[in-house]
C-alpha cells in the first residue's frame, strides 16, 4: 500500500518512522517532509493547501491512505474532499475538526452535552469581552477562539494583564483567529493530554502524556508549542482514564455522530485534574507535538494497519492499542529566540552519536544548506529515549542531547521533573 503523510514536523518525522515499519507499507511519500522524513519517506513538492493538487497526485500514485498531521489541512476540510474522492484519510473532516479549530464550538458542546470543563463565555467584542470581565474572577484565561500557532491563549493574573489580552486579540494581530474570544475560568491542578483514537463510533485509548509548555526551567517564562513531554503521565490513573473515557471522550464522540458530524481520528484531549476530578481544557484534532514523539517510542504495533482501520471505519475490528510497559521522555532542542524570533542556519551535528546508544532524534525544523544539517524553525530537533522509568528515560536522553553539537540551540534540562520527583519519593 502506497501512504501520503501531510506535515513537516516533528511530529510527522515520528509517524513516518513509525509508518515505514509497516509490512503493509509499499512506498511512504510525504509533503513537504524534512531531512530526518527524507530517511524514511520520498519527498513530494505538494501545496498542502492545494486540495486538488493533493487528490491529483493520490490518483497519479495510487494511495491507499492519507494521513494528515497538522491541524491547519484539517480545519481547511482536506479530508472531506479525499473522503469524496474515495480515499481513506485518518484526520477528522471540516465539521468535527472545530473541536480545535474553534474554542466556542467545543465550549458549547461541552454544555450540550455535559462534560466536564471550565465555566466561559464567548465575546465578540472588546467591549463585550470587558463587560464579561466582571463574572470572572482572577487570574482569567482568555483564548482567540481559532488557531494562533500556540499564541492565542493567555492567563491574565490581573486585570491590567487582562485588558492588555484583550487588546492584543482583537488588535488583528492574530487574523481571523482572534475576532471572537473565549474567556474562562482558571482551573487548579496538574494538566496531562490522553488521546484516543475513533472512527465514529469505536474508540480505543491510545495512551496518556504530560507535556511542558513554558519555555525554561522550573516551567518560567513564556507558553511555546512544548519543550519535552514523557509518557505515560502516571498521574492519570488507570481509574481516572476510565473516567475520561467515559465522562469526556465518549459523549464527545457520541455528540458530534449524532449531529451529523461523526469525527474520525485522532481525539487529543488536554485535561487538568481537578479537586472534582479531570476537566477538559480543550481538544486537538490531530496528534501532539512533541507528545507524539513519545507514543510512537511506546507503541508497538502495526501503524498503518491501525490509522487505516480508523480511516475505513473498521476500528470495532482491532484490538487494545499494543503500548509497551517502558516509559519514553522526549526533549526539545531550539533555535536561540524561540518563541519569539528564532536564529535559523545554525549547524547542528552529532546526530549519529546521540543515537548510537539507542535514542531518536526526530527532526522538527531543520534544513540541508549547502551539504550541512542546519536549524529551519523554532522547535529544531526531539531528542527521545526510553527506559523502565521516566527518570531513567530522561537520563538517556539528556545523555543524547548532550552528545548534539547545536551552538545557536537550547534546551530546557528539566522535562519529566514532576514524575522524576514522584518515582524518587
């Protein structure tokens, strides 16, 4: 079977990894790819953005899927105009995809259908949002209802912070994502993410990861897109699973089917567990990133097999996801000024030595220039290993980071901190 993989990231380097173990697998083509994909993938020159470029080439190379990693294609339907055409896509179509492409919509399906999150009210106004101000209490977090590339959610802890948030979103710096706003009530407890995989109907878990947002040590300084993540997160029991399960995952899946919208997929749900039990905080449509990087350390079955169950509507079919008992730890490696303006062309070696002893580096923003690996992005490389404990598997993979010669990269040296304090206790 021919696959097309649509990203370009880290987390689409880990898919094709793990893709091309796939016996059923015949030729694994990606767009655009990068240079760690290349080791796995062919490369296409493919405007994913072009949805009849897209279908055009499927026909031309005979795919017999599509998976899509990125949430933007997926909120823009690509997969609806696959599904049409007869190709089996793993992602969600337009409509249920607003679970990460609007914040309103999953809000309001929270309340339809009963599950567990915090209180919100959506505004579409500067003047409106300050007027709702005032039903909430300090800090406040106040969200651009669409995609912002991880700048569109703020925590207010005054009200100055508050009205400055509020500037910012509706000032148009965000686009379109920023014309409406959700503003909610700050929630305590420890965040971790469990994804779930459906096809409509059927769910299977596909495991927990707890991922590290602020960009230094300690958990300072500003939100980026994840500087590390480590799976399982143990803090999500067993026993509270099952109530995810059953309290978030299944109404949501159950809601979207029987309104006409049945999601297909991956469910990434992030949840904070609360003195009264987990709450969702939102939804992504698509795998995490870098928390994909862990599950696919973990996972020990067939890839393809299983994304193209879901992409045929035949997930009843399976059985339990097969993840190994091993915890797995990754960390990011980025280009000095991320999250604001990174430094591109840095060089980077010593990739080869960091996986002599058994850790994966996946490539999430690099280049080749002029024979030499170097930084294209913000987040560059997903140094991951494993171990029987996740401070065992955050040993081996600082011990790869650190055998990395990237001079205009750096790194938070404390990923998995929470579950290292706990094992050692």
């Amino acid at each position: 079977m021919n696959i097309l993989l649509l990203g370009g990231g880290g987390r689409e380097h880990a898919l094709a990894w793990k893709l091309a173990q796939s016996p059923l697998l015949k030729t694994l083509y990606a767009a655009p790819g990068n240079p760690g994909i290349a080791q796995h993938a062919t490369l296409v020159d493919l405007d994913v953005g072009d949805h009849r470029a897209v279908v055009d080439f499927c026909l031309r190379q005979s795919i017999g899927l599509v998976v899509i990693g990125p949430e933007a294609p997926l909120v823009d339907g690509l997969a609806d105009n696959l599904r049409v055409k007869g190709y089996p896509v793993f992602g969600p179509g337009k409509k249920a995809a607003q679970l990460e492409g609007s914040k309103g919509f999953t809000k309001d399906l929270c309340k339809r259908a009963g599950i567990p999150t915090a209180g919100y009210e959506r505004v579409h106004s500067k003047g409106g949002a300050m007027a709702a101000l005032d039903d909430f209490g300090l800090p406040v977090v106040i969200k651009a209802d669409g995609l912002a590339a991880g700048k569109g959610v703020i925590i207010a802890e005054t009200r100055q912070e508050a009205v400055d948030a509020l500037d910012f979103m509706f000032s148009g710096a965000l686009g379109g994502a920023g014309a409406e706003v959700v503003l909610e009530e700050f929630m305590t407890g420890e965040e971790a993410s469990f994804f779930a995989l459906t096809d409509g109907s059927a769910i299977l878990p596909f495991g927990s990861a707890q991922d590290h947002k602020r960009v230094g040590d300690g958990d300072t300084g500003p939100n980026t897109g994840g500087m590390g993540a480590y799976s399982p997160a143990r803090v999500l029991t067993p026993e509270l699973e099952a109530e995810v399960m059953e309290k978030i995952i299944r109404p949501t899946v159950d809601t979207l089917a029987a309104e006409g919208m049945p999601y297909s997929g991956v469910l990434y749900a992030g949840l904070i567990l609360t003195s009264e039990g987990p709450k969702l905080i939102e939804y992504n449509a698509r795998f995490g990133d870098p928390e994909c990087q862990v599950l696919m350390m973990r996972f020990d079955g067939d890839l393809a097999a299983l994304l193209l169950a879901v992409a045929q509507g035949q997930l009843a079919d399976q059985g339990p996801v097969q993840l190994a008992d091993r915890a797995a730890l990754t960390i990011v490696m980025a280009a000095n000024g991320y999250p604001g303006t990174p430094e591109k062309g840095g060089e980077i070696r010593g990739i080869d030595a960091a996986q002599a002893s058994g850790a994966r580096v996946f490539h999430a923003g690099t280049a080749q220039q002029d024979g030499s690996l170097v930084a294209n992005g913000g987040r560059v490389l997903n140094v991951t290993a494993t171990g029987d404990t996740v401070g065992a598997a955050q040993a081996a993979a600082y011990r790869a980071v650190d055998a990395i010669d990237f001079p205009t990269g750096f790194c938070r040296r404390d990923i998995g901190w929470r579950e290292v304090e706990r094992e050692t206790r």
